[in-house]
C-alpha cells in the first residue's frame, strides 16, 4: 500500500519542485508537534519540573511556529497533503486506541472473577489430563477466554495450569532478576507475568528456562499453549473503527 501510495503522490505532483509546498508544511509542523510530544515525555515520564519544561517549550516554539506560520500560505498549493494524512492518521489511531480500551472495559466488567473461579475447580474439579496448560492472559485478573471455552465445550482441565502475562515495560530493556514474577494461586494454578522492554522482543522458551530456575519446571513438549482472540462486535462499534480495522487489516497483509 506504501508504494501505490508512493506512486498517486508522485503521479498526481508531476515534479519534485511541486512537492515543495507539501515538504515545508510536513517539515515545520513535525518541528511544532515534536517540540510539544518531547515536552509531554519530560513532563510525564521524566517528572521534570514543570517551569523548567514550560520554559523550554516556549524556546522552542519561538522558532517552530513563525516557521510553520510562513508555510501557511502554501496549504492550497500542497501543503494540503501532509496535513491531510496526518489528521486521517491521527483519527485512525485515536479511534483504534478508544474502542480497544473500551474492549478490555467492558471484558473487566463482564468478566468473572479469577479467585472465584479457582477456588470452584478445586473445590469441584473437572476432569483432569496429564500435562500443562498454559493460557495467555491479557490481564492479571481477567478468566482468558480460552480456558472458559475448553471447560465449556471440552470439560477437561490440565493437571497444572499457568496463566501467562506477557508486560511490556516503559524501560528499552528489563534486567534477568526481574524477568518473569511467579505466584502460585492454588495447588494446580500458576500466574507467571513476564516483563520486557519495548526494545526487547519477548521470549516463551526463554520465559520458562527462568521459571525453571525458580522452581516451576516445565517440558515444552508436554506441554499445551492456547491462545484468545478478542474482537469487537462490529454491529456495537463506530463506522471509523470499522473502517479503522479494515485499514490496519489490509496494511497488516
């Protein structure tokens, strides 16, 4: 898509000298909105102090908006186009991010509780199959989906069972000893929430090795992963985040 993309840009501008109105807006107003976002980081995630930030945002702006002010009047010659994509990007993403949370909202709101749930399996167990089950969970206190399903249709449950929570954390990387947290939840039931940073990729062979170490062993070939795939009801959702998931689908392919 980026290259037909590509193309129509090129097909529809003829010249590279036309692109230049386009390429000043997209300049100056990345300068603007980079200034404000760096600002927010420091603010927020660096605990700066907020005088020390406002003054730094306004040095910057005095330089960033007189320039973006002075390719204003090149909007109707292409500047059009960046600004353009960048509002329909900004939609796309905002909605996605919108009715992803109220998603998970609403799966907390419907979801049973997990100590509940437990505490009835082994008071009343299914029954059981040798072997481990491992479910990914999305949340530490939300039942996964796929292990409601497997009791309902399957009526069976693993001897042992471990709930998997992959976190990503706000640091590029997490050091070893504070990989993979541990915490038995009954005699069969596991949680193991395993942190990475964002420049990291995550690792289940490598989540286990550590749980090994720590005393919950366990034999990748004896043992039975499953994964929920949560979606929402497009008859309950917005025509943007339709359109916004056909969109991310096509680009995904």
């Amino acid at each position: 898509m980026l290259y037909f993309a590509v193309v129509i840009v090129i097909v529809s501008f003829e010249r590279s000298s036309n692109l230049a109105a386009a390429y000043g807006i997209a300049v100056t107003g990345t300068m603007v909105l980079t200034s404000i976002l760096s600002t927010t980081v420091a603010r927020k995630n660096w605990h700066w102090n907020k005088y020390f930030v406002a003054l730094i945002l306004v040095a910057f702006l005095c330089v960033d908006v007189p320039l973006f002010s002075a390719n204003l009047d090149k909007l109707l010659s292409g500047g059009w186009l960046p600004l353009t994509l960048g509002i329909v990007m900004f939609i796309i993403m905002t909605t996605w991010k919108s009715e992803r949370f109220r998603l998970l909202r609403r799966m907390h709101e419907h979801g049973n509780s997990l100590e509940a749930l437990i505490a009835s399996l082994e008071k009343s167990p299914p029954v059981r199959v040798p072997g481990t089950a491992v479910y990914m969970s999305r949340a530490l206190n939300v039942i996964p989906f796929a292990l409601l399903h497997n009791l309902k249709h399957n009526k069976v449950l693993h001897e042992r069972v471990i709930l998997l929570t992959l976190r990503t954390e706000d640091a590029p990387y997490v050091h070893n000893v504070r990989r993979v947290q541990i915490e038995q939840l009954s005699p069969t039931f596991w949680r193991v929430v395993a942190s990475y940073g964002w420049r990291e990729t995550p690792n289940v062979e490598e989540v286990f090795h550590r749980c090994g170490l720590e005393g919950l062993s366990c034999r990748m070939m004896e043992t039975s992963f499953f994964m929920s795939h949560e979606s929402a009801d497009p008859r309950q959702t917005s025509v943007v985040f339709a359109f916004t998931r056909q969109a991310l689908s096509a680009v995904a392919a």
